[in-house]
C-alpha cells in the first residue's frame, strides 16, 4: 500500500472510531439520565424531598443516601462535608436539610434492602 493509502487507511480508522465513540456516549448519556430519574424517585416524601433531591443527586444516586444510618450530629457533618465540596445549600434550608436526612436516614431506620434485579427483571422474595 502507497503512503498516500496508507495515510487514508489511518483517517478512515480514526473517523469509525470517533463515530463509534460518539455514539456510544450518546447511549451513555441516555442510560445515565433514565438512571438518574429511577433514582431520584426513591427518596422519601417530606417537606425537603424536592430540596435533597436537588442538592444531593446532583452528584450522588439516591441509593448512596439510602443506605446511609446516620444520626443527627453525623448528617450535619456530611452536609457541611459536602458543601465545602462544593454542594449547594441554601443556608436557609441547612437545617431542615439536616433534619429531613436524619429523620429518614438515623441509626434507629431499618437497614436499606436494595432491589433484587434477575435479568432486568425485579424478583419478589
């Protein structure tokens, strides 16, 4: 093959590859969207639901809060954790923030049972 075939031959890989990957970020991106959206559904209900909702699944799934049993004086760390990483907290809401995780996500909550998944397929115990 010539130079000039050779350096075509190259282009071509370079471009299928770029498009492979396009492509395949694309589908990433949805997946990670509907992921997101299952997620965010599974924080309790409560006067701070739509607040740590916003705040808190912006970087996290909901399953990291979920399994979380922390008491009050723990969560109010983890906030303030948090927000020094870069979280937003309007300070208004800290408390009741604090309040809304402690009161769902204390020592004295059940521990968290993920879903069972079989092929896709959620399975009942």
């Amino acid at each position: 093959m010539s130079r000039k075939g050779m350096k075509l031959f190259g282009e071509k890989i370079v471009a299928g590859a770029m498009f492979a990957l396009a492509t395949a970020s694309i589908f990433w991106a949805q997946d990670q969207k509907a992921l997101r959206a299952n997620v965010t559904a599974d924080l309790p209900s409560g006067t701070m639901q739509a607040k740590a909702t916003a705040t808190c699944l912006e970087c996290h799934e909901a399953r990291i809060i979920l399994q979380q049993r922390l008491s009050k004086a723990a969560w109010t760390k983890e906030v303030e954790k948090m927000t020094k990483w870069g979280a937003t907290v309007d300070p208004a809401d800290r408390d009741a923030l604090i309040n809304y995780l402690g009161e769902n996500f204390g020592p004295d909550k059940p521990a968290y049972e993920p879903p069972r998944t079989m092929g896709g397929k959620k399975t009942s115990k």
